[in-house]
C-alpha cells in the first residue's frame, strides 16, 4: 500500500503522506511504551530467568551502587565485551558457520570490537564478504542488544540522579538496569520487529545461499543468513550496523517501502518514548513534555531542510529526475531517504538506505550537522536523553545568569561542580571530532584515504570523525577507512567518545542524587514551559554552532556555495 501511494502521488505529497503515517505510530506508542519503560526501571520485583542470570554471575541486584562502582561495572562489562568480540573476529576461521571466511586482521578486529560494543557500527568491511553467520549472530547481535541496554542504563541512572534525594550518590544497579533493558524491553520488541520484517520479505535463515528469482524470471544465489533478526535490533537499538555491505539499502535487508517505513519507526521508538519515561520518573509529566518537544522540533527542522535540499538539487541531472535521485533507490525515492537519512544520522544509528556522500552539499551537511549536534533530537537509544539533560542543565544555567539567580532543574541546585561536569562533557566529542579530522589531513597516512579533492574531501574526513566520537557509524563512503590508521584512530574515537561522557554523566548523576531537593519558589524558573523549551533548542544549536562553524565552513558550505 505505501509503494503504491508513493509511486501515484507526487514526491511532495509522498513525503507528507509518509511523514504522517510515522507520526500517527510514534504518537499511538509513546505513552504506553514510556510508561511501560518507567515501570521497568522502578519495579522491585525481579523475573525468574533475571534471577537466573544474577546467580550465574554472582551480583545482587537489589544492592545500590555509588556512581563510581556502577561506572566501573559498566567498563568492566564493556571490556569484557570487547575483548570476547576480539577474539571471535579473530578466530572466525575455526568457527562453525564461518562460510570459508578467515578471521579479521588485528586491526580490524580491534577496530569492529569496539565499534560494536560502543553502539557504534562502524563497518570498515563488507559484511556478506567478511563476516560468518555464527559472527554475526553470536558477536555482533549480541552487542546490538547489550550496547544499547548500556545507553539505556545511563540516561535512567541520570534520571534517578534528578528525582532522588540524598542517597550518598547511589543510582541504582547497573546489572539489573542492563538485564532489564535486555530482557524486558529490547528482545520482545526485537521479536515482534523481527516476525514483521520476515513478513514482509527480509530474509531469516541459515543458508550459505540464498536462492532468488530475477524479474526475468531467472535463478540467483546471494547470500543467506539470519537478517530479519539482526535487523530489527539494529533498528531498534540504534545501532546500525548491516548484514549487508549495503546495508538498509540491500533488498535483502530492506526491500519495499512497507519495510522502509517500519525501520525508521523502530529508529525513533524507544528514543521518542524515553521522554515519557522521563517525565514520570521524576514526578512531573510536564517536563517530559518539553524534552520531547525540544526533540520533536529540531528532528523536524533538520527533515525539512534535508528533504528541501535534495528535491531542489542543482544541475541537469537533478532538475530532469525531479530530484536529486543519484545514489539513491527508486523503490523508496527521495522523500523515503531524506527522512531515513535524517532519522539515522539524528539517533546515532548509522544505518543508510542510500548513500550519504551522494546527497547534495546542503543535504549533506545537513546530516553532518546532525551528528555534530550531539544527536539529541531524539539521539540513540538512552543516549539522546541524557545528551538532552545534560544540555538542559546548560540552559538553566545560562537562564540562572541572565537573572542572576542561582539556577535550579528539577529542585537541583546546579553549581560550579555540576556545570565544571557538564562543561567537560560538552567539550568532549568536539575535540575529539576536530583533532581527528585535523590530524587526518595532514599526515600521509590520513590523506591517502581521500579519494575527493576539496572541500568535499574534508567534509568525508570530517563526517567519519563525527560518526566514530558521536558513536553513529554512518559513514560518507567517499573515504577508504580500511587502513590501519583509520582503523585504529577511529577505534580511540569511539572508545573516548562512548565512555568519557558516559563518566561525566555518572558522575553528574551522583552529585545530584547527593543534593537535597529545594522547593520550587516564586523566582524558580519553570523548565516545561515552551519559553524554556525554546531555551533549550537555542542552547543546542550555539553550543554547536560555535563549535564546528568553521570547519563546517570550510566543508560543505563551501561545497554548497560553488
């Protein structure tokens, strides 16, 4: 039904039609699933096979950690993960179901074990040429699951930082908010993703081979395997990563417009629906409200501004298409992508279902500018939501000084310690986006990797900086990032990128938690209003406006202007 809407209207309506058929869905779930994540979070009561898990591995989940110890139980699970992952990929040519592939080169393996396990997904590799099924299933599915449960953990332990009150910097459990977020909400939701997904055409076997038939009528062999199932955690996680080199963009993976549409659903539905979660968490719906509708606004700003660019693509080719149609498919067409593009480049999925270094410069840019927004508008799985209360504190401050109060969100005094966090935090990903890019085109190594001269060149060096220290994983594909320098710059990239501001945020969590709530007063500053609201989008915007104006300068608005 949706292909053959979008092939009868026109490209404009299309678009409309498609825009408002998400809504209507994330709309009918965001109450219900952001009530059911509060309760999970906040239920005393533990299921039988979570009681299992904490046996075997010998923790209590009703003992609440400091946020020192829930920080270094999640780095010692992350390291874990990341070493088992190593191993896996090196060893993949001993394994079972390995398809006669070889295992990774050290670099290589170094560089997707923590891609992986960052909820990053950068793929240096073509997945159908690389990686065996046990691989896929036994490494990368898995960190799909637990990577995004650890994003999910962290923004619900900021949230009890807020709405608790003198707990000695306690902030709950890390082994039993990860377990839940894997058992109770990311394998159900994955499992009825993933049951749509093979309804509708996306492959689930086992197969080396998979045989299909042509619209000649002809038999082709391709690669089977179990997609459907990594699929939607994919999706549903924000993680990105593909089965395919081609990613959501593959048939196989991807193919009708029915299938398009219920992968960009999944990339905004628990993101979209964690505000709700927030609300209710800390007493006060209202406050959820505005952080959604902080999201919702600037996610709609930038599809806007995408979609405008690309349907007005400059040149012959574009204005005889009707659009800018280079690298993108035709059973989804341009609206389709620009809202995919937009959708994965502002959660930190990094999945494509066209090619990013194919959209025009402003388009372009335009998810670049995504990615360096922080991906707050709605962001990754639990990362999005703390990234956006991280922001908020920012914004009360700066309302604290304008009226030269003491500023306050949600009944927490935000001083120098708290703002000395938060500044640290804002800090981080920038520097590490600018002296990656930096260093990159000006060692050999670096420039050996760019195929394209110019300003385009740099905006590739820059949109794989930006992907890798904002743990995307979506990539310009115009830069050979298979190199040993890539490899392993990207791989410090994302290891600093996901875990300093993980810290900062555990960190800020604890101090909170610590504070006495004060009571709101007649000079408080309402923060679920749409004045603050609009506060908080100002906020965002400047603090990466100032940043990465000049390089985007030098990058695609210079593209843009020639």
């Amino acid at each position: 039904m949706i292909g053959v809407l979008t092939a009868v209207l026109s490209p404009v309506v299309a678009a409309v039609a498609q825009i408002l058929v998400l809504l209507v869905l994330l709309a009918a779930v965001h109450l219900p699933l952001g009530a059911y994540l509060a309760r999970t979070y906040t239920s005393p009561n533990h299921l039988r096979v979570e009681r299992l898990w904490y046996r075997a591995v010998r923790v209590d989940p009703d003992a609440e950690q400091r946020w020192t110890t829930y920080l270094m139980s999640l780095l010692g699970f992350s390291l874990v993960s990341v070493l088992f992952l190593y191993g896996l990929e090196r060893l993949q040519a001993h394994l079972p179901w390995n398809l006669g592939l070889t295992g990774f080169d050290p670099a290589g393996a170094w560089n997707s074990a923590v891609s992986f396990t960052t909820n990053t997904n950068w793929q240096w590799y073509s997945g159908e040429a690389a990686a065996g099924h046990l691989l896929q299933m036994a490494g990368f599915a898995v960190q799909n699951f637990v990577s995004a449960s650890v994003g999910m953990a962290v923004a619900i332990a900021l949230v009890r930082g807020f709405a608790r009150s003198g707990t000695d910097a306690r902030i709950g459990n890390f082994w039993s908010d990860l377990t839940r977020g894997v058992v109770r909400v990311l394998l159900p939701l994955a499992a009825v993703a993933a049951v749509v997904l093979m309804a509708s055409g996306v492959i689930q076997n086992l197969d080396p081979h998979t045989a299909l038939r042509t619209v000649e009528g002809a038999s082709q062999h391709v690669l089977g395997g179990p997609v459907a199932s990594q699929e939607a955690i994919k999706d549903l996680g924000t993680n990105g990563g593909g089965f395919f080199n081609a990613n959501s963009a593959h048939p196989l993976e991807n193919p009708t417009p029915f299938t398009n549409l219920v992968e960009i659903f999944l990339l905004l539905l628990i993101p979209f629906s964690l505000p709700r979660t927030f609300g209710l968490m800390v007493g006060d719906r209202r406050q959820g409200w505005a952080i959604l509708g902080v999201m919702a606004g600037l996610w709609a700003a930038s599809l806007a501004l995408t979609t405008w660019a690309e349907m007005a693509g400059p040149g012959a080719a574009p204005q005889a298409a009707g659009a800018a149609m280079e690298g993108k498919e035709t059973r989804f067409g341009l609206a389709a992508s620009a809202l995919f593009a937009v959708s994965t480049t502002a959660t930190s999925t990094g999945s494509v279902n066209s090619m990013h270094d194919s959209f025009t410069a402003p388009g372009g840019g335009m998810l670049l500018f995504n990615m360096l927004l922080g991906e707050v508008a709605p962001g990754g799985v639990g990362a999005g939501l703390y990234g956006m209360l991280v922001l908020a504190v920012v914004a009360v401050f700066v309302a604290g000084l304008m009226v030269g109060r003491t500023p306050e969100y949600l009944g927490k005094k935000i001083g120098r310690p708290e703002m000395t966090v938060v500044a640290l935090y804002v800090l981080t990903v920038p520097a590490l986006v600018l002296v990656g890019t930096a260093v990159s085109v000006v060692v050999e190594p670096g420039l050996a990797g760019v195929q394209d001269p110019g300003p385009h060149g740099l905006s590739e060096v820059l949109y794989a900086f930006a992907s890798a220290a904002n743990n995307n994983g979506s990539a310009f594909a115009g830069l050979t990032s298979g190199t040993p320098f890539y490899e392993v710059a990207q791989g410090l990239a994302m290891l600093a990128g996901r875990f300093i501001p993980i810290a900062l945020v555990l960190a800020l969590a604890g101090r909170l938690a610590s504070q006495t709530t004060v009571p709101a007063t007649s000079g408080t500053l309402p923060t679920h209003r749409p004045l603050f609201a609009g506060l908080l989008a100002a906020v965002t915007i400047v603090v990466v406006g100032l940043t990465f104006i000049p390089v985007l300068s030098l990058g695609p608005v210079v593209e843009s202007l020639s």
